[in-house]
C-alpha cells in the first residue's frame, strides 16, 4: 500500500506507529511530521488534545475538534476531504476513541466516559458538559 503523505519515499517502508490525532487510526510514521493521514486527510502539523480547540492556520483548515466531529459524521476532516480517504485496511485499527456530545467530538478514555481536554469550550471548562 502506497502512503499518500508528504513523506518521502524512503519513509515508506517505516511501519505506521501513531495514531493520526484527527480519526485516531494507526495511520502515521511518526506524530507532527507532516503526513497526511489516508484515513481522515488531516496533514498531521502537531497539533493534538491541549490546543484541538484553536484554529492555529497551518495546513489544515479550522479546528481539529471540528475535523474530528467532521470524520465521526462524514468519515473525513471536512466534507471535501472525502474524496481523498481510502477504506481503512486491517492493519490500521483505531487506537483513540471519539464521539459525537452536541456537535463536539468528545474522547473516550478506557477508564472514564470523556476526555478533560474536550470538556474545554473557549479555553475554560464547560462545567454542564462536564456534569452530564
């Protein structure tokens, strides 16, 4: 299977290792270096939990908690994406979990229901979401 990634083509044969921080499939070489998941087609720039609710410009547009509702509604970061994403093999099974809470993809930990990152609205704690 060939990457679709801005890797180059040595990295190829590098096992994927990371969970892409958008669909949270185990589709990237390493986090932060710039490949382009083939699952979600989130460019993979760094970003992740702490600042998922800031829209940091770089080469993917708006948030990554709205590319992450996005994949959980559409299957990629944005609803023009789709046309780039390939049907998932096996070997590139979802490490992180996510659901839909009122349009915001909220990350469910093994050993609790949601993520405190994602009870973060504006940069302060949306303290009804956390009650729920």
């Amino acid at each position: 299977m060939g990457f679709a990634g801005s890797a180059c083509e040595g990295d190829s044969m590098r096992p994927r290792a990371h969970a892409g921080p958008c669909c949270g499939h185990l589709t990237l070489r390493e986090r932060s270096g710039f490949e382009i998941c083939t699952a979600c087609f989130w460019e993979d720039d760094g970003q992740d939990d702490v600042d998922a609710h800031m829209d940091l410009g770089g080469p993917n547009r708006g948030t990554l908690w709205q590319a992450r509702a996005n994949f959980l509604k559409f299957g990629a970061c944005e609803e023009a994406a789709r046309r780039h994403v390939h049907p998932l093999a096996p070997d590139e099974p979802r490490l992180r979990q996510w659901f839909l809470l009122d349009d915001v993809a909220v990350e469910r930990i093994p050993s609790s229901n949601v993520s405190p990152w994602n009870l973060l609205r504006d940069g302060g704690l949306d303290r009804h979401r956390a009650q729920r």
